[in-house]
C-alpha cells in the first residue's frame, strides 16, 4: 500500500484543457502570400466573393487593351501584316497556328490571361489550381465582351467621322454652285454688263 500511494503521489496531475494534436502535420499553403509582402497587395481568396469580381473585371481591362492594342493598332501594323502573311504561307501547320495567334484578338487574349495569372497569382472560387483554370476563362471571356463593345463604339465613332464629312463636302457643294449660279446670273442681266444702253 505504501509503495501504491508513494506512484500515485508522484503522478504528474492532468491538464485541465489539454492541446489538440493534428494526426499528421500541416504543410503551409503554397498559394500563401511570401513573407514580407503585406496581403493586401495579393489577390482576394474564395472566401471573398465580392472583391474577387472586382479583380476580375479590372483585371479583364488590360488584358483586352494588351490584346486589341497588338491585333488591331496601327503601331504594331508591320508585325501583324507579317504574321497574317506567315499564317497563310507557311508549309507547316504548327508555325501556321503560331502566327495566327498575333492576328486574332480571341487567341491571343488566352496568350495575356495566362500572363497576368502569373504575374497576379489571381484565383476565382476555388483556391488551388482549378481556380486558375476559371480565373483564366472568365478573364478571356470578359476581355473579349470588353474589346467587342470597343469594337462597336469605334465603328459607331467612325461613322459619325464619315457622315460629318461628307456633310461638309455637300454643304462646300452647296455654297460653290450657289456662287456659280450668282455669277452666272450677274454676266447674263443687261443691267450689270458693260454694253448696256443708257435710257433715253
């Protein structure tokens, strides 16, 4: 009995609240932000609905300015000619879908997409690499209903360009046969040529 109550007394007592152990041990996300960049400059999580459409729709900006800019603007016009040439005459049908791709805003827009997922590590709904995938679409997908409604506004621009200078040309027209027809009925009355007979 003493030697029983000598253990029992040496015991350690038990925790009130002991810690909860994992099973296995917690790796560290690998979509976490770096140490030493705050949060706030990485994109929002699945838990954050609201600002991930926000990134969306602003991110889909530069990608359709990006893509609009190389497919359909005069500055990069000699690069785009070369590449509509080489998509039509090259032997091989790889090389051929290669330079297609710098000649249609749809192809490339995915080209951009997928850059600025890199650059931004953007992820909508699911956070691991499906997110990127439906980031990736849905970035394709508004940039391009961004650079189809660019694209309606500048014909509609365009037209009313055209229309005010054709009207300009018919008013110019206008005010030059008006003064031909001046002319022509100031050399055709009697009382303005120098011929004409004084009253008697």
């Amino acid at each position: 009995m003493e030697g029983r109550e000598q253990y029992n007394s040496e015991a350690p007592a038990p925790l009130a609240h002991p810690r909860p152990t994992a099973p296995f041990p917690i790796a560290p996300s690998p979509f976490a932000a770096p140490p030493g960049i705050n949060a706030l400059t990485m994109p929002p999580d699945a838990s954050h609905l609201w600002p991930q459409i926000a990134w969306l729709l602003i991110g889909a900006i530069p990608i359709a300015a990006v893509a609009w800019t190389v497919t359909h603007e005069e500055v990069f016009r000699e690069l785009h000619d070369y590449c509509l040439d080489r998509s039509q005459g090259c032997r091989r049908l790889a090389s051929r879908k290669f330079f297609y791709l710098f000649t249609c805003e749809y192809c490339f827009s995915h080209y951009v997409a997928a850059g600025y997922l890199l650059l931004t590590r953007f992820r909508l709904l699911i956070d691991d690499w499906r997110g990127y995938l439906i980031a990736g679409f849905a970035l394709v997908y508004v940039a391009n209903a961004y650079m189809s409604l660019y694209a309606r506004l500048r014909v509609d621009i365009t037209s009313e360009r055209a229309i005010a200078k054709a009207n300009e040309k018919i008013a110019d027209l206008n005010e030059a046969n008006a003064k031909c027809v001046s002319r022509r009925s100031g050399l055709s009355d009697p009382s303005t040529t120098d011929d004409a007979k004084p009253p008697l």
